[in-house]
C-alpha cells in the first residue's frame, strides 16, 4: 500500500485525509500539523469563535474511526524529494504520496511583531489571544479594510469596542472589488459605528497609540493587523518545487506539483483555470473543500488519467456589517459589469458578464441569485443583460 503523508492539519489537509477514505484508499494516511490544537474550522475565528458565542470551531471529524493519523504540534521543516521525505523536529518521515496543504500566513506589518498589544487573526490562539480584548471593549485600531478587517471591526463593534480601520487605498477591499462596487461599502463602516480612514498609511506603532504617515495618532489599547496573508511555503526552500512570484506552489491542473507523487492544495497553492484562462490563488474556504477531492480522485484512480481536472467556479462568503455578501466566479477589468438593484439598498448584487457569458456575481443578501448565478457560472450560460440588471427577475439564461 501506498503511504500517503499530509503536510498541515487545516481544512485542505482534513479535506484530503477525509476524502481519501470516503473514495475507498485503505493504505496508511498521515496527517501533520504545525498546531498542537484539534483541527479547527478558520471562518468563524472572526465571527461567532472571536465573540465567545462558540467555544471552538474543532471539525466533526473522527480521525480515529477513519485510520487518519494525526500528529499535531509538528512543524514540518523542509521537504527532500530524492529521498521521498519531510522533516520534523522529530525526524524525517517517509511518503510515497505527499500532499502540501499549509495554507497561508498573514502579512505582518514591519516593525509591529513583538510590539505588545498587535494581534494577527489567523489561528485559534489569535482569537483567543482577542477575545478579552473584546469583552474589556478596548480601542482597537484595524490595519487593513480587506475581508477579514471587516469581520473584524464588525465584531469588535458588537461587542461595544471603539474601532477605527486605517486602510492605505481610497476603499475598503480595493484589492478585490473595483471602485464603484467597493466605494459604497465605506458606509456599512460609518453605519456600524466604526470610523474608516482611507487614503492612510501606518508610519509606526508605539504603546498605546498608532501613528498615521500625516502625523495623526490613534490611541489603540490593542491593533489588529489585517493585510493579506500569503502561502505558507517558507519550508519548502531548497526542495527544488517550483513556486509563483507570490509565493503560491504552481500545481497543475490536477494539482500535482513539479515533484512527482506530490500534490499541493488549498490556501499555499495556484492552479491553471481552463475556465478563466489564467492561474488562480484562491484564499476561500470552498477551494479547500472542493480541491481535496480532485487529489484523493487522482491519488485513488490513477487508471483514467485527465480525468479528475480542477477547474472550478469560486465561491466565499462573508458576514460583515450584518450582511450576508457572497462572490462567485472570476472576474477581471475587461469584463461588463451589470448592477442588480442599488449599492444603497439592502440587497443588490453585481454580475459580469464576458462576451455575453456569466463569469462572475456579488450578491448582498441575495443568496438565491448566487445560489442560481453559480449554476449559471458553471454552465457558461448566456445572459441578457437587460433582464439580469432587473433584481425582481431570478437569473436566467438568455
Ligand atoms: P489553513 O487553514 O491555513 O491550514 C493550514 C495548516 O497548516 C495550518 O494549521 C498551519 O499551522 C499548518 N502548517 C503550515 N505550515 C506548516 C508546516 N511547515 N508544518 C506543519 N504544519 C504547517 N473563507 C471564506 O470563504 N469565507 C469566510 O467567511 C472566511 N472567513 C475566514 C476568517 C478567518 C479569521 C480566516 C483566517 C480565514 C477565513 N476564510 C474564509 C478563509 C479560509 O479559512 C481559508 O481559505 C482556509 O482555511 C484554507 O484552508 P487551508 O487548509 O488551505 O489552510
């Protein structure tokens, strides 16, 4: 029997462990994980797990029942492919099939670590470590008004904090939505109670206080930083896997790696789209859902090779400012923007359209159109685009 060795115990490397039962693979599965916790569930780190509505977030998953080896609390620390190993404070360990799901780690702000009172939001113990900090309602100050500062803040205010989010671009999530989608969006800040400063770059944090790049100081008892998280592939250095310029291992579209028998999945690796026509690094949940099923097909079944391409429709969600927003697809400058109702109201959505053919939707608290547009994405259905700018119309193909 083969001996199949996971690298990262996050939902990709539990995905793939499960996976690999469910379609039949008996031989040994070993799953290692830098955390010493019980594998976790990360979305509700900055929602219901940072408010103490739920004590954790650990998976349903009996590893036990499954014959999933689970050696939690090791770092794996390098990768030697001739020998068919990884390193670990404890030793090597031997595979013949491998499968890297390290995820991503979050981008630290220069000169913050170690300053006290700045947290990440990455880990359970990181929500831990902010949980008190809620319940005493602290002044918190936010880096970053991307996905999860926003999930952040709207906490924070739940729980009776003052929150003020410095972002550097002229919007919140710049980096994911254009400017006419995402600008409106600043009111859901002023409509929470938090205070939005765009256009505001960090020069330093002392003590007590951030200092803004114009001077302004913030008093901050505590400071999340919130500005992106890359690939966790530091470990992989001198193993000779071919890596992107972010970072990301370039699988292919089988999500085998450049190392034969190795495979890479979820937040630390790229794929090839067909579907789009370029190389996609999705940071969702969904994707470490969906791709460990394409590697446990092509680790079981390797009698019909092709046949168990990755290609597909993204999808992630996020609660913030008490609403429900949700994205699918992939979509790029190029493509036509069609609104479905006005930013203003409390459900609109935005879809794009590429030669006429759904590519991509943002749905606010429309949950059917995104339920319906996703199938639509997956079909590369046509649409009219007069009928779908009509939000009392279900999306339909033309
Ligand atoms: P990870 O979850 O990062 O797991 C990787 C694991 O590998 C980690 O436990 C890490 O410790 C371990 N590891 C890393 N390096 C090593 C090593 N060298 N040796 C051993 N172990 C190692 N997505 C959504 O779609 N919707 C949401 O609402 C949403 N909310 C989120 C909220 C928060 C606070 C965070 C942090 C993320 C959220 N996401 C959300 C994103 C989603 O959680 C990630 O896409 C998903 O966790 C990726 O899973 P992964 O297994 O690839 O990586």
């Amino acid at each position: 029997e083969r001996r199949v060795v996971i690298v990262g115990a996050g939902m990709a490397g539990v995905q793939t462990a499960v996976a690999l039962r469910e379609q039949g693979f008996a031989g040994p599965v070993i799953l290692i994980g830098a955390e010493p916790h019980q594998p976790y569930d990360r979305p509700p780190l900055s929602k219901a797990v940072l408010l103490g509505k739920a004590e954790g977030s650990a998976f349903e998953v009996d590893f036990e029942a499954l014959a999933i080896e689970l050696r939690l609390g090791v770092d794996v620390t390098g990768l030697r492919p001739g020998a068919r190993e990884v390193d670990t404070e404890a030793g090597p360990v031997p595979y013949d099939v491998l499968i890297i799901a390290t995820g991503a780690e979050p981008v630290t702000l220069p000169g913050s670590q170690g300053v006290p009172g700045v947290h990440l939001l990455r880990t359970l113990d990181d929500a831990e470590r902010l949980r008190p900090v809620l319940e005493q309602r602290h002044t918190i100050v936010v880096v970053g008004a991307g996905w999860i500062g926003a999930e952040f803040a709207t906490a924070a205010r739940e729980a009776g904090c003052a929150v003020t989010v410095v972002e550097a671009a002229d919007r919140p999530l710049a980096g994911a939505l254009p400017a006419d989608i995402a600008t409106p969006m600043a009111e859901w800040y002023a409509e929470s109670g938090t205070e939005l400063l765009v256009d505001a770059r960090v020069d330093r944090i002392e003590p007590g206080r951030v200092v803004l790049a114009d001077g302004r100081t913030l008093p901050a008892d505590a400071v999340v930083v919130g500005i992106g998280a890359r690939p966790a592939t530091g470990w992989l250095a001198g193993s000779g896997i071919d890596l992107g310029p972010d970072g990301s291992i370039t699988a292919d579209d089988r999500l085998r790696t450049s190392l034969p028998d190795v495979y890479a999945v979820g937040d630390c690796a790229s794929f090839p789209s067909a579907r789009y026509g370029e190389r996609l690094l999705v940071h969702h949940w969904d994707n470490a859902l969906q791709g460990p099923r394409t590697v446990a097909a092509n680790i079981v079944d390797q009698i019909a090779p092709g046949s168990h391409v990755y290609d597909p429709v993204p999808y992630f969600w996020s609660e913030q400012f008490g609403r429900f927003v949700q994205y699918a697809g992939h979509h790029t400058g190029a493509d036509a923007a069609v609104w479905r109702g006005e930013p203003t109201g409390a459900s609109w959505g935005v879809v794009w359209l590429r030669e006429g053919v759904l590519v991509a939707l943002l749905a606010v608290g429309r949950p059917r159109d995104l339920a319906q547009g996703r199938k639509l994405i997956e079909a590369g259905a046509r649409l009219d685009p007069e009928r779908a700018a009509d939000p009392s119309v279900p999306l339909k193909a033309a």
